[in-house]
C-alpha cells in the first residue's frame, strides 16, 4: 500500500482538538464523548444539568462545563497519540 493511501487512512481515524473543544462548548460533556470517553461525557451532561438547575451550585456547574471541555481536548490529543502509535507498530 502506498504512504499516501495510509496516511490518508490514519488522518480518517484521528480526532481534531479542535472539534472537541467546539462541541464541548455548546454541549457540556460532548468533547469527552467525541474524544471516546462516552459514559464521562453522558455523567458530566448530567452533572451539569442538575447543578445548572440548582442556583446555588451554578457556578459548579460552570467548573465542570470547563474541565469536561479540557478532559475532551486532551482526551482527542490522547486518542490521536494511540492511533499513531499503533500505525508505527504495524509498520
């Protein structure tokens, strides 16, 4: 097989950060479930909602919104580091 065709096939299998950031932004939890880590993003979804809900742990809320955002940037970088790794151990 030829590089290009491989390294066209690596770049489908890896996650963009930035992706993660974005939709962790609108949706609270859904960089981490973009980034593989479905059941922390449903917990932290969750999470946010009912202390969203409560006022008196809004600003909770608002910690958890950011480090889920954070956990599902790292968690892609994370994902994306295994995918290249296991293409320089079959190759």
């Amino acid at each position: 097989m030829s590089d290009t065709i491989q390294q066209a096939r690596l770049q489908n299998k890896m996650k963009n950060p930035i992706v993660a950031l974005a939709l962790g932004f609108f949706i609270p939890g859904a960089a981490q479930m973009y980034s593989g880590s479905i059941m922390w993003g449903v917990i932290n979804l969750i999470l946010v909602i009912i202390f969203a809900i409560t006022i008196i742990a809004s600003p909770l809320a608002f910690i958890i919104w950011l480090v889920s955002m954070f956990l599902g940037y790292k968690g892609a970088k994370t994902f994306n580091d295994k995918v290249l790794d296991k293409a320089e151990s079959v190759m």
